[in-house]
C-alpha cells in the first residue's frame, strides 16, 4: 500500500491531530509534510483537494480534514 | 491497545469517512457506530467530545472531527 499523506502548518491542532494519526497508522504508513515550512508542496496539497490543515490524504486519493487549524490561505498568508 | 470509535449517521460524507478509517486502521481496530440508528448512544458520543459526525475518538480520549457530515443536533433532530 502507498502511504498517506499528512499535511499540516504546525499549529498546536495539527500537532495533536498528528500524534493520533501517527498512533493509529504506524509511523511507516504515513508521510508528515509541515507546508508552513516545505512551501513549495501547498499546490500539490491543494491540487489533491486540501482545503485546510491539519488534512490526510489516503493513499485512494481521499482528503479527510481532521478538526480545523488553519484554512490554506492562512497558510499561503 | 484498545479500539477507537468512529461514531457517525448514515450520511455520504460519514460512508465515505468510514471506508478509508477502515482501510487505514484496519477493521478490528476501530468500532464503528451509527449514532442516527443507535439513540443510546448519543449522549456517550457528546460526552467524549464529539460535535459533529462523522468523528473518529481515539483510544486515548481525543476526538478527531474528520470532514463534515452532520452536526450532532442534526443528528438529534
């Protein structure tokens, strides 16, 4: 299986959303890109239907955004 | 560890949720509950934390809020 992918901006809810993902999946089966700081991966992030962050892409191409830290314009700024 | 609960209603966006928690988690990791048929169940939901479904509360009592289906005094109704 690809892995998922888990895009957050470091916000203290994406943080936590992160520690529980990573619980649950495995460490191994999921890749954690922090688009605050790799800026050049928001259009891909965006491309796959990330509306906000903290958001897991699953490796079918779902977006599933996970409670609310910030909206992608917050974090274009 | 113990299970995680995915609690939701029946709506698409909760289908849809729960398909790709199932996927990830794997299905004998995670209880799921239709808390639109299972009435008895609400209240225990809301004391958790949970707002709106679908939502997914982690073994270790945090409530993940994954997309929106319905908010639970929809589900109340």
């Amino acid at each position: 299986m690809e892995k998922s992918i888990f895009y957050h901006a470091g916000c203290s809810v994406c943080v936590s959303a992160e520690q529980d993902i990573v619980n649950l999946i495995g460490a191994d089966q999921v890749e954690v890109v922090h688009i605050g700081e790799d800026r050049n991966r928001i259009a891909e992030a965006e491309a796959a239907g990330v509306n906000s962050v903290p958001a897991l892409l699953t490796p079918n191409g779902h977006v599933l955004h996970i409670n609310y830290g910030a909206s992608m314009a917050d974090v274009k700024g």
